[in-house]
C-alpha cells in the first residue's frame, strides 16, 4: 500500500498516480471538510488483494486518473493555480460531479 499524508503531498504526486484505480480514505474521513481533505491520509493500493482489502474497509476519495483530471482542468484555465484554488476544484468537483471552469 502506498500512503500520501496530506493534500499537498497528493498533489505532489500527482503525476505518480496510477492511470486506474481510486484514491481511499479511512472511512472516518469526511468529503466535506477542507480540513479533512487537507490533512487526511490517502492510500492507494499495490495489487489486487490490496484493491480488495480497501474495498472493504475504506472509504473513496476519488477515483486517481479524475483526481489529475481536476488538476489539469484547473492548469489549464489558470496556469499558476495556487494549492488553494486546486483543493477549491477539488472541493467543487465532489460537490458538484463537474469541472470547475
């Protein structure tokens, strides 16, 4: 298992994730917190046990590849995006199911 403490190791990362797969969380973690997204723990896993394991007894983040979707979509609009304004995308698109522009 592969463990990322906190959202700017994340996004640190970002390049690193895998092509499939979901980003967990413990299944205490709140989606609707910035502080929880902020300073959670995300685990990815290394093989398909793993993947089993988590699907069990995690929760969900969001699936890896959208995670970089929503970092690129927000590059792409404004080049020098602060960690801010990404985890401001981030929020709006577990709020929302969509991009923000």
């Amino acid at each position: 298992m592969i463990v990322i403490n906190g959202f700017s190791e994340l996004l640190k990362m970002k390049d690193g994730l895998p092509d499939v797969g979901w980003l967990y969380v413990s299944p205490s973690f709140s989606l609707s917190s910035e502080e929880g997204i902020v300073n959670g723990s995300y685990y990815i896993a290394e093989n398909e046990d793993e993947e089993m394991d988590f699907e069990e007894s995690y929760g969900t983040f969001l699936e890896a590849p959208i995670f970089k979707d929503i970092v690129i979509n927000k590059r792409n609009h404004n080049q020098q995006a602060t960690e801010d304004e990404i985890l401001g995308a981030v929020i709006y698109y577990l709020e929302n199911d969509d991009f923000q522009d």
